[in-house]
C-alpha cells in the first residue's frame, strides 16, 4: 500500500483554512453615498441609549451635543463632516483586506481602529467642526460615533460583499435550542483545558489561561438579557459544569448557526459526493461574524498562528460534537 505523503497531507490543511476573501461589492463611493445616514443613525442611538439617559451631568452634556446636532443634520458643514469621517472609516474598515479571513485581519481593523482615534488630527478634525458650529467639543459623542460608524460600515460591507448562499437565513433557533447550545458550548473550554494542561510549552500555558477565562466565575452575579439560555444548564449543574459567559455563547452560538445551513435535506443532495464536515469547517472559517467574535473572546491577546490554530481546534470540535 502507497504510503501517505504528511507533508501533502499538511498542505491539504493549509490550503482548506487560507481562506480567499470574496469579491469588494460595497466600494469606498457606496460608504460615502450613506455618510450622512450612518451618521444621523449614530447620533440617534447615542440620543436613545440608556446610558446617556441616567442624569448625569456628562451624560447629559453628550445627549444634547448629539440632539444638537442631529438638529444641524441636512447642513452643508454636516453633510461634508460626515463625507471625512467616513473616509477616515473606510481605511480602517479596509485595513485588513490582502489578509485571508482568519483573526489577523480583524486585528489589523482594531489595531487601525485605535491608533486613530488616539492620533491627533482626528481629534483636531473633531474640534475644528464643532468649532465652525459654535458647539463645545466632547469626547463621549466623538468616542461613540467613530465607534457606531466603524460597525454600521462594516456591516453594509460585509452584507454586500457575502454572496446570496452566504446570506441565506437560518431557521431561527428556539429557546430550547439555545439553552443546548450553552449547555454544550461549555465542554469544548473545559475539554481542550484538559488535553492543553497536560502539554508543555508557553503556547499551551496561554490557551489554558485563555480558555479559562471563558468561564462565568463565582463572583459573576449579575443577570444579562441571555440569562434565559441558562435554564437548562442551571437544572444538570451541581456547581461542576463549565458555564461559559455571554460573549463566548454567542461566538459558538454563531457557529451553531453557520453548522445547521449545512444540515438540510437540500445541502446534502447538492453535496452528495462531499465530505459534509470539511465543508462545514470552510464556511464556519471563512465567516466574518465568527472571526469577530473569536477576536472579541481572546480578547486579542492571541496574534498570527498561535490565534488561528486554537480557532481551527475549537471549530474542529464543534464539527465533531455536532455528530459528523
């Protein structure tokens, strides 16, 4: 018998998970088209947040500015800051597109992110336009918008760009479907814990602390909007089970949702030569909504290979519980 070539085998590999992005639909002229919307749709959500409502004397300054301006939208002076501000975005937006979609490239956006709102012309362009408007400059409404424009741009990009299979709607999961999915979320922390405690090396040091820090520890009292998809949980526990904590439910809830498009009576007959569970990890890989809650989960403190490889681990297991 032919002896398997590993180095092909670790080609093979490779080439499943360099993910190519799909063709740019949502261009830099599109973005700038929706400026002012994006901004009077920022503006809003500041003016409606519950934390600008409190009665503070700085929440209150930044709702005013923000009415203020929402008052001054249709202007000229408006409508040209809103074009700026948007290119500004756009190469962040941009800023990780040579990179095949795995975490580093949503950690260049990030990393872009912060280094401008912390450089100096942004925050002069901030103050030069509330200053043609007689306005007081403030931080929380500058912070708060460049922040919603980021994520109302990617948003519009990403919905474009993905193409009509990509978009298709998942039967919405009920709640009893939830309350599965954090239930088992919580064995894959607790499993790859186990196999990386028993490893040495600084690599596996830093999964173990990572992994353990998806757990909700016992100082964590609070109560969220998705503490009903902890009833299940909550009647198996007697204290020993892995209860993961929001934003890691929602990362595997996300690829919960990305698994089932691939579980229909239609995939399979258009697949039916396939290997079902191969494809599934490709489409879970290349998914923008799993990268960026994978970054948020690790909170960027994993780069390059060392972020991609737990990613394909993590997703690996989830494939395999799902009983390919």
């Amino acid at each position: 018998m032919k002896k398997k070539d590993p180095k092909a085998k670790r080609d093979e590999v490779s080439t499943k998970q360099a993910v190519a992005r799909p063709e740019m639909k949502f261009s830099m002229e599109d973005a700038i088209a929706n400026a002012t919307t994006y901004v009077e749709t920022a503006l809003n959500e500041l003016v409606n947040h519950p934390v600008y409502k409190t009665g503070f004397p700085a929440a209150l300054a930044a709702g005013a500015l923000a009415s203020t301006l929402l008052g001054l939208i249709a202007s000229p002076i408006v409508h040209a800051f809103s074009q700026d501000l948007v290119k500004d975005i756009w190469v962040i937006v941009t800023a990780g597109d040579k990179k095949k979609i795995k975490p580093e490239a949503n950690e260049l956006v990030y990393r872009q992110y912060h280094l401008y709102i912390t450089c100096s012309s942004c925050k002069q362009q901030w103050a030069n336009f509330l200053q043609s408007l007689n306005l007081t400059p403030n931080d929380h409404v500058h912070h708060f918008l460049l922040r919603t424009l980021l994520r109302l741009i990617m948003a519009d990009k990403n919905i474009a760009d993905l193409s009509e299979k990509q978009n298709a709607e998942v039967n919405p999961l009920d709640k009893s479907t939830k309350e599965v999915i954090r239930y088992t979320a919580g064995y894959v922390p607790y499993a790859l814990h186990k196999r990386y405690s028993k490893v040495k090396g600084e690599t596996a040091k830093v999964y173990c602390t990572l992994l353990s820090n998806w757990k909700v520890k016992g100082t964590d009292n609070y109560r969220t909007f998705l503490e009903y998809t902890n009833g299940w949980l909550r009647k198996q526990t007697r204290g020993g089970l892995f209860e993961v904590k929001d934003n890691v439910y929602l990362f595997f809830r996300t690829l919960e949702n990305d698994t089932r498009k691939h579980l229909t009576v239609t995939r399979m007959n258009e697949l039916p030569n396939k290997d079902m569970k191969s494809c599934t990890m490709y489409s879970i890989a290349e998914n923008h909504l799993v990268h960026t809650y994978w970054c948020n989960i690790t909170e960027n403190k994993l780069v390059g290979d060392i972020s991609k490889n737990l990613l394909d681990v993590v997703i690996k297991l989830w494939v395999k519980i799902r009983n390919f």
